[in-house]
C-alpha cells in the first residue's frame, strides 16, 4: 500500500465510506482519474493505493480545486522553442 504524507485534515475520524475511487472523484471534479492519480503520486493530494485501484477522499479533491494552479504551457518547454513573430 502506497501512502502519500498529505492527509485529510481529519485523519483519525476517517471512515470507509468516505474514501472514493478516483474514478469516481473524476465525475465530480471535472479532473480526468489519470491526472488524480499524478496528483497523488506527486503528494498534491491526499489518496491511497489499495491494490490496484486508487482511492482519495471528496475533502482531498475539493481543497486541491479550491486552491489557486497556474494554467497553460511549461515555461521551460517555451525557453528551448524558437518562435517567429
């Protein structure tokens, strides 16, 4: 089991059913479940594998939505591009 050191703010009190698959976090979130699974593997949100199936709680996705992310391009990708004007 993959655990990631961010967890909900109310770990102790946690029950099974309010961890989701990300299947299911993906309906709600309007995020695809392959971008949840980065964001937890890189620790930007709370989640678990329990076998083969990633689980995450409602409480993890909507604190990493209601957070500010900068959107578009890499800037390093744009540094090793030539663009014409």
């Amino acid at each position: 089991m993959i655990m990631k050191d961010k967890k909900p703010s109310d770990q102790g009190g946690k029950l099974l059913n309010e961890i989701i698959s990300l299947g299911n976090a993906s309906q709600f979130s309007g995020l695809s479940s392959d971008h949840l699974r980065r964001l937890v593997e890189n620790g930007a949100i709370w989640g678990v594998k329990i076998g083969r199936n990633w689980v995450t709680t409602r409480e993890a996705v909507e604190e990493y939505k209601n957070q500010k992310h900068p959107r578009g391009p890499n800037p390093k990708r744009l540094n090793n591009k030539l663009y014409r004007v």
